[in-house]
C-alpha cells in the first residue's frame, strides 16, 4: 500500500511540473495529462486496497468467539476444537477460577471482554442476573434441545452432575441408605466423610436443602451431619473416594461424574478405586449444572449463540457426558454406559435460576455447626 500511495504522490508532483509549463511546449502537456491519469489510477488503486484491508480486518474480527471459562477439563478443549473445525470461529479461551471469573465479569457488565461464560454450578446464575452482566442466550435449536427446566431467557444448562453418596461395595450395605437425612443417624457416627465447606458443591448442596427444607431442617441436617463425621473434612472429591476404599470412613458425599473420571483415569491406582465404589442416589437426588451464558455487550453475539448451540447439540452432549462423566440433557443424546448403570433416580425440584440466592444462609450454617 505504501507503494501505491508513493507512486500515487509522485504522479501528482510530476502532473504539477507537467501542468506549469504547458503553455510553451504541447508534448509537456500531453505528458501531464497522461501523468494525472496515472495519478487518478493509483489513487483509486490505493482506495480499493484500504477497503480490501479494511475487509480482511472485519472477517478476521467477526470469526472469533472470546470465551472465559471455569471449566478445566480436557474434554471441553476438544468440544472448542470440534467448533472451530466446523464453523472457522476460533476460539479465544480465558481460564480462571469461577467467582475470580464471575467478579470479573459483573466489573464489565455492559462492556463484556468476552461473549460467552462457561462455569460449574447454577447457584452463580441469580449473582450475574442481579449485576446485570448476562443476556439473551437462547434460541430456537436451544429451546428444542434443551428442556427449559434447564435454561433461561440468561442462561442455558450444558449439562448435568448429581451429588451422592459414596460407599465400599465390599464392606457397606447401601440399603441402609435412602435419602440424604440419612447420614445424620447415630448408626454412622464417625463414619461420614466430606469435603470443606467452602466447596462450591457442598454450598450448593446445602443452599438446596434451605431452598426446599427451610433453615432450619437444613441447619438440622448439616449439624448430623458434623457430628457424624469420621475426620475433619479435607481434600476433593476424588480424595473422599479414596477415604472409603482405605478405611476412613463407610460413606462420603461426592459428585457421581468424578467416579467416571476416576473409572477411566491414566493412573492404576484410581481405577482401582473406583472399582471399588458404589454409589447411592438418595430420594431426590441433588442435580446442578454447569451452564453458559452469552455477556452483556459481547462484540460477537452471533457466534456465542452459535456456540451454545453447538453445545446444546446430541453429538456434543453424547461426548461430554462420554468423556467427562457428566449427564447429557438433550433428551436425544444416548446416555453413557456407566451412568446408565447407575439407574433412573428421581432429583430436587429445584429453580435454578434463583436457588443460588441461598448461598449466603449456607455459609453461615457451615460457620453456625462446625463444618470447617
């Protein structure tokens, strides 16, 4: 271009010299006309290479979807590789923690630095909507392949992880256990096995218990369930796992998919317990969602709807649920065969939209009996 525009400046400056001395010689003339034409030429030359710059400018903005995501898992680098394969939309992927991630965002909202939200857990739905940071993410494949008890007009489900109980198949009757209540009874004193309460899981767990128990029924439960507990809480839920099969403790409360995850580990030692572990999904089983949202003043709304229609998609919920042990919940994908085996369970009837206004009783509960 600079070329053009040199060659451009040149031509004028020769068609000036060429235009001051016309009147003593028609040959000059001649020539500084035909020097403003080449002028004229490379001056619209110039113009047509601005707009085809200006062009592959635009293009190469418009194929872009900027992501911030909590989820870290391997299976979602391949979903974001299956995307961009079919659709050229690259990816610009920020990872972080969810509430370093959510805090983020609601600082941005109306001036988003991203398009779309990725996260683990529903409870966060009611904080952005409140900060005003999420907007339109749904359309009409959405709604035909997501249940709406598992999407919003701000937010769509992706998929779905059940908090249950873990037991040692050698060693626990899991009869004996029915609902979540359970784990308070005086049979399981110093034999229940947790994680921190500052766990996102366990807040959402508990938030859900306020949400259809009331505070205090909940404050009962989380109380039992202290008083039952075989060591201090400590480590995720792969550790709790671990717990079981080592004797720690019979039973513990764990997220079903990390049993797959552990099921189809690289390392022998926890394929071995998971092996061993059986799971019980207790009378209105506890479900949350990780879920995406599209930001409010993303630059490129078009394509993260796209995106979460892709996600929302039977071939793209078959191979998360496949691989990351989740559930699918587009009614079309096939279920895996693990969770298959696992057997239909009933669930909470929960609003997910709004249970996550419960989180700050939880943290108090956990404070008020002892659950550090």
């Amino acid at each position: 271009m600079r070329r053009i525009l040199a060659t451009s400046l040149a031509a004028a400056l020769v068609a000036s010299g060429a235009v001051a001395c016309s009147n003593s010689d028609d040959t000059v003339s001649d020539k500084a006309d035909e020097a403003i034409s080449t002028a004229k030429e490379a001056a619209s030359e110039a113009k047509e290479a601005t707009s085809e710059a200006k062009e592959a400018t635009d293009k190469a903005s418009s194929d872009v979807l900027k992501v911030y995501s909590s989820r870290h898992y391997d299976t979602d680098k391949e979903v974001y590789e299956m995307f961009e394969k079919e659709t050229g939309i690259k990816i610009d992927l920020v990872e972080g923690k969810s509430g370093e991630l959510i805090e983020r965002i609601s600082r941005e909202a109306g001036d988003a630095q991203a398009d779309v939200f990725l996260t683990v857990g529903a409870e966060s739905i009611a904080q952005l909507v409140d900060a005003d940071a999420i907007t339109k993410s749904t359309s009409p494949t959405i709604e035909k392949n997501i249940p709406d008890n598992y999407r919003g007009e701000n937010w769509m489900g992706i998929v779905s992880r059940a908090r249950v109980i873990a037991y040692d198949k050698d060693r626990t009757d899991p009869s004996l256990i029915k609902s979540y209540e359970d784990l308070t009874k005086p049979e399981w004193n110093g034999k229940v096995l947790a994680r921190s309460s500052s766990n996102s899981y366990n807040q959402a767990l508990l938030s859900s218990f306020i949400s259809l128990w009331g505070k205090e029924k909940a404050t009962e439960w989380a109380q039992g369930v202290v008083d039952n507990f075989a060591r201090e809480p400590k480590g995720n839920d792969r550790d709790q796992a671990k717990a079981v099969v080592a004797g720690e403790g019979d039973l513990a409360i764990m997220n079903s998919y990390y049993l797959v995850r552990m099921a189809k580990s690289s390392d022998p030692e926890e394929v071995k317990v998971a092996e061993k572990i059986g799971l019980i999904f207790p009378e209105k089983t506890h479900v949350n969602l990780s879920y995406a949202a599209v930001l409010k003043g993303a630059e490129h709304q078009d394509n993260a709807i796209k995106f979460l229609e892709f996600l929302s998609s039977e071939k793209v919920q078959e191979f998360i649920a496949e691989n990351n042990g989740e559930f699918p919940l587009n009614p079309a994908a096939p279920m895996p065969e693990m969770q298959k085996s696992w057997g239909e369970f009933t669930i909470q009837d929960l609003d997910f939209a709004t249970f996550g206004e419960e989180k700050p009783e939880a943290t108090l509960i956990f404070d008020q009996v002892g659950w550090k």
